[in-house]
C-alpha cells in the first residue's frame, strides 16, 4: 500500500510522467527532467538523513545553475 507522504511513490510518478511526456515535447526537456529528478532524489536523501556534504553540494550547482539560467529569459 502506498503512502500518501511517501516520497518515492512521487518520485516514481513523476519520472513515468516525464517519460511519457519526452515522447511529444522538445528532446531538451529530456535533460532538464533529468536534473531535476536528481535533485528529487537529493531531497530524498536529504530528508531520510543520507545526504552527505558532496550531494547538498551538488544540489546547490544545479539549483545556481538553473536560476543562472533561468535570469537569461527573464
């Protein structure tokens, strides 16, 4: 039985979702989804108490780098 808080049941719909949607929409959405699915998964760790010191690093290069990215079309 799943969980209604459980954080890998929305990790998993969200990664059949945009597998589904990399069938229709633009190639690059591919990778971005990918990205953001491994910050997903860093929160995961995060939250169960396994995310050392490289991977909330990690978190913080995508997140910089995505809102660096993001101020271009703004």
């Amino acid at each position: 039985m799943v969980k209604e808080d459980d954080p890998f049941y929305d990790l998993i719909c969200y990664i059949a979702t945009s597998a589904r949607g990399c069938v229709e929409e633009p190639k690059i959405y591919g990778s971005f989804r990918l990205i953001e699915t491994m910050e997903r998964v860093i929160n995961i760790l995060e939250e169960e108490g396994y995310a050392d010191d490289f991977y909330l690093n990690l978190r913080d290069k995508i997140n910089d780098e995505r809102n660096r990215k993001t101020r271009c079309f703004q």
